[in-house]
C-alpha cells in the first residue's frame, strides 16, 4: 500500500512538473539540435482584418480608430467589422467610419464569434486574413509585421504576441500577465524547434486557405493551427507583432472566461485526436498532448498528489513537510477569496492565479463531460 502511494504521489507531482516545466525543458534541449529558420521578408499581398464585436459601443471607437492607424499601404487593406448579434450603438458607430472604407457586416442572429468570423471570411478578398478582438489595441506595426512572415511559404499562420497592460503597482495583470507572459514564452519556444500548437484567439494571422471548417462551438484559433498543420505548414509566434490588452478588472469574470476557454478547448481537441498519431505527425503530436492535454490533466495530478500524500504523512518526515508545504500553498491562494481583497502582493496573486486556473479547468471538464458546449457568450470587460 505504501509503495503504490509513493509511487502514485511521484508520477502525480512529475505530471505538474512536466506541464508546466518538463515540456518547456524539454522544447530547450531540442532547440540546440533542431532549429527552423525563418525566411521572412518584406512581404505585402492583399490583407483583410476581421473585427468581431458583439455590443461593443463603449470600446469600438478606439478599435477602429486604432486599426486605421496601423502601419500597412491602404490599398491593400480591408477592415471588416463583424458585427454578431450586437443590439447597442455598436452598428451605427462602425457606419460612422464607412468612408475610410470600413465595411459593416451584421450577424443579425447572435452565433457566436467563430459564426460572425466565418461569415466575414465570405466577402474576405485577401490573400492573409488578420483576426483581431475588440478589446485588442495593436501596435502600429504590429499588421506588416506579423504579415512579413507569409513570405516563409512553410508559414501557414502567425500568433500575435499578447502583452496585457495594467495600473497595478504588482506589474501588469498580476498573475494573469505573469501566467500570459510564461505562454509566450512556451510559444517562442515551439517556434524555434517547430511549430506552436496556439495561436492567441485576440490577434492571430493566417492564410486564407487555412481558414475553414470553423464551427460554432470550436475556438477558430486552435482550429486555424491544426487546418495548418494538416496542410504540411507550420504556426510561429512573432515576438514582434503585439497586441495589447487591459487585464481583466474582475476575477471572477477571469474565471469564467477560463472555463469557457478551456470547455471550447477539449471541444477541439477530442474532434482533432488524429493528431496524436505520432507516425503521422511526429514531434507535433508529443507538443499536441504535452501543451494541451497535460495542462488540463494538471487539477486532477493535485487532487491525486494531496491524497496520496495525506496517506504518506506518517511515514516519515519528508511526506509530512511535503504535505504541509501543499496545505499552506492553497491556503495562501485561498486569501483572496476568504478577504474579498482585489489588491495583494505578488506572492499571493500567483498562488491564487494558479490555482483557480486549474479550478476552472476542472470545471470546464465537468461541463465537458456533461455534453456541454459554449458557443455564445459576453466578452470579458478590462479595465
């Protein structure tokens, strides 16, 4: 009994490692011997950026105005703005900017976000579709730079790298900017020895013939990624091309955000297992499972590591320490929720960050098995 609790604990505790730090590991040891060359270039065909909004009145003045302003010859430039369902003044803000040449297109069904973004694919005239949220600023640059990469015919998508900007004296987003910064490091990581197995859902790029078979209940993102990979290309990242945003001004809307997130996830991912087949997508399917899959196994490794570990706290001192180093971790990520504070130091937004991440996963899988599927819903607000 003991020996299988020891055994149970360790395989428990290496799952959370090498979710978090096992596969980044193992992405930098191949780095050394696998590198994939970037060929880009200047490189300007036809672009056309998809906005969605969904009653968006109060932010999409800046958007637009802020896509206006980017860096790429107007001539070969359509911004289309997707309006899905929207039943507040975000329709006639976005006609006031008709004559910049900013085409309205109206959901008049609410569908959800892949829907409106499929729709807008069918009067799309580019050659590279730019995918971008509301909530989204990009920097001036930020469209000739991630478009430069298609000059890599390799290249089927981009990520934008997300970067979330906030007034919180603890550095920007607390644990929700640390935890975004950590995955686009795990995604510059993919690129150099690969492709990345994401993309960012608030500002990605790809070629038309990659956008496709969005469905309503599937994250157009990931999808776009694995219509790429099935195309013999790859997604990168570019370090270059950022997108901004404000960190989420209530928690809980984070929360809910991350469940949805990840119920849309397993969603894709268990209607995509072909890409597990290792003999048929080699490297891509070990960062398939270990980027996705094990991040998501990662609530029920915990669960099982504090039970194992309580069984062993007997036995002998280490066990005990063990088990008391994870009591006092979830009660320090626990402050926030018993105090009802908003504004904590760093060494407490972590803990609590990373624990009601994998919170929501667990619910997400809960929802997931129960035959849930999101397929509409209120964007976060930010501050």
């Amino acid at each position: 009994m003991q020996g299988t609790s020891v055994v149970i604990l360790v395989l428990s505790l290496f799952g959370v490692f090498y979710a978090y730090a096992g596969y980044p590991l193992f992405l930098f040891c191949l780095s050394f011997s696998l590198k994939h060359p970037l060929l880009k270039n200047n490189y300007r065909p036809f672009v056309s950026i998809i906005i969605t909004a969904y009653n968006e009145e109060m932010r999409i003045r800046l958007k637009l105005e802020n896509t206006l302003a980017v860096d790429y010859p107007k001539e070969l430039l359509q911004i289309i703005v997707a309006s899905d369902g929207s039943t507040d003044r975000t329709n006639s803000i976005v006609r006031e900017f008709s004559e910049t040449g900013i085409d309205l297109l109206i959901v008049k069904d609410r569908k959800g976000k892949e829907n409106a973004q499929s729709e807008a694919l069918q009067k799309a005239k580019g050659e590279i579709i730019v995918f971008t949220d509301v909530s989204t600023l990009l920097e001036t640059n930020a469209v000739g730079t991630i478009v430069d990469n298609f000059a890599d015919k390799s290249i089927g998508c981009v990520s934008g790298m997300d970067k979330v900007i906030s007034e919180d004296e603890n550095g920007a987003g607390g644990g929700e900017g640390a935890y975004v910064r950590y995955e686009m490091w795990i995604r510059e990581l993919e690129s150099k020895v690969n492709t990345v197995v994401g993309l960012s859902g608030s500002f990605f790029a790809a070629r038309k013939e990659v956008c496709r078979d969005f469905s309503k209940n599937m994250d157009s993102d990931f999808r776009t990624l694995l219509n790429s990979r099935k195309a013999g290309m790859r997604g990168i990242v570019d370090p270059e091309a950022i997108g901004c945003y404000k960190a989420v001004d209530d928690t809980s809307k984070e929360f809910s955000r991350k469940i949805r997130t990840v119920v849309r996830g397993l969603t894709v991912f268990f209607n995509s297992l072909e890409f597990c087949n290792f003999f048929t997508y080699k490297l891509f399917s070990i960062q398939y499972v270990s980027h996705k899959l094990f991040k998501w196994l990662v609530p029920f490794f915990l669960v099982v590591a504090l039970i194992s570990n309580a069984i062993l706290v007997q036995k002998s001192a280490f066990f005990l320490c063990l088990f008391c180093s994870q009591i006092i971790f979830y009660c320090v990520a626990a402050i926030p929720f018993l105090l009802r504070t908003r504004e904590n130091p760093i060494f407490i937004k972590l803990p609590h960050f990373f624990v009601s991440v994998n919170l929501a996963i667990a619910i997400a899988w809960l929802k997931f098995l129960r035959g849930e599927r999101i397929i509409v819903w209120q964007p976060s607000d930010r501050k």
